[in-house]
C-alpha cells in the first residue's frame, strides 16, 4: 500500500533533549511537508522540501531543523531551542502538479515535560 | 503569514440536515484553494482543490463554490449524516515563488447528531 509512515504515535521526552521524529513515504513524492498542530489551531507549517537535499523554512521553523536526504525521507528534529514543543506533528507529501493534493501521514503526538 | 479564516469554528446539526461553511483567504495572487476533511484518529484527506474562480466542485454530497476576487470559498454539505462528522480544513496557495506550502486556517468542527 502507498502512503505516509509516521512513528512513533506517542513520543514522550524531558525538556532539553533533542527529538527526531520519522516520516517515510513510498509515493514517489518530491513535495515533502512538515506540520504542528497545537489545541483550538490550525496547521501551522514548519518547515518543507520541494526535492532532495534541499528544503525552506515554514512559518515556524525556530526550534526545529530537517534534512531531506532521500525521497522517501524528511526527518524533523525538534531541538531544545523549541520553547513549546509538546504538539501534535503531521507530515505530508505531493506529489508532481502544482495543484496536486497533499497527503498525511496519522501523526505523531509529542510531549515534552 | 497569509491570514485564513474559517467560520463557524464548530457545528452542531441533526442528521439530515444541510450546512455550510466559509473560507475566507488573501483575494490577491490567488493560486489555488483546497479543502481537506479531518475525521477524528484518522489523517485528514483532500476533498477538493479548487483553482478558477466561479469553480464548483462535488463529491457525493459534499460541494464548493470559490470567488477569487472576494476571497471565499463555501463548503456545502446535503443530507449530513453522522459519518461526516469531522473537522473541515482550508488551505490557501498563493501564485508566487513561495513555492508549494498551504496555509490553513483553523478548521470548522463539524459535529451531525443521529
């Protein structure tokens, strides 16, 4: 089956570790995004690539890095910098044409005391 | 950062009934609008991307209407049943070299009673 692999679902750190949470796709996607959610929000992006070894940085993207190493793969590490880094954290892809859909992965929630 | 906006926040209707809700986005260099549906302990999914304006899209009973040159986009839904019970997303592209990101807006919790 061709979809978004997010692991884990539940992450639980202390406060100044870093994190890196996975995300692996088998659509044969170039586009590939990184999204916080946090309660009563909506998805705020953090950071996203567009094709291997390179990628932007959304609107959020202090307290995070990325690296797009492999299609398939866009880890995001939330770094001690990350003032609120308990959330909810969504990854998508999409594929080729402009106005292709984006599609998710199930998420992993993360929380950090 | 592009300003989205969704109302009502959340929804309560009875089954059967029909509802609707708003899109609000940045009028100008308008790209694309999408539409995602966002059922609980899934991952949300796209309904429709949406880029000419006066386009209207349908799936089953769920359609949208656009206007690009006001900046909205409306979500209709016939006949709700308690399956589309979720939480329905906007998101904007805007037509410049930001490249491919959507901007969301918060959503609208939709929320059908048997």
């Amino acid at each position: 089956d061709g979809g978004i692999t997010q692991s884990p679902k539940y992450l639980f750190r202390k406060e100044g570790q870093n994190v890196t949470l996975s995300c692996e796709q088998n659509l044969n996607h170039d586009a590939m995004y990184w999204y916080r959610q946090d309660p009563g929000q909506g998805l705020r992006l953090i950071y996203y690539s567009q094709i291997v070894n390179d990628f932007q940085k959304g609107d959020i993207a202090e307290g995070y890095s990325v690296s797009r190493e492999k299609k398939e793969s866009f880890p995001l590490t939330v770094t001690s910098a990350q003032k609120n880094p308990t959330a909810f954290y969504l990854c998508a892809s999409r594929g080729s044409g402009f106005f292709s859909e984006q599609y998710f992965g199930p998420g992993t929630r993360l929380t950090v005391t | 950062i592009l300003n989205v906006e969704q109302s009502p926040q959340s929804l309560h209707v009875q089954e059967g009934d029909s509802t609707n809700f708003t899109c609000s986005f940045p009028s100008s260099n308008f790209y694309a609008l999408h539409w995602y549906r966002w059922e609980t302990a899934k991952s949300p999914e796209a309904l429709f991307v949406m880029t000419l304006n006066g386009d209207e899209k349908k799936k089953g009973r769920i359609s949208a209407t656009l206007n690009t040159k006001e900046g909205y986009s409306y979500l209709y839904i016939k006949g709700s049943q308690p399956e589309d019970s979720a939480t329905y997303l906007c998101a904007f592209m805007r037509g410049e070299t930001s490249g491919s990101r959507l901007t969301f807006g918060e959503g609208t919790q939709l929320t059908v009673n048997p």
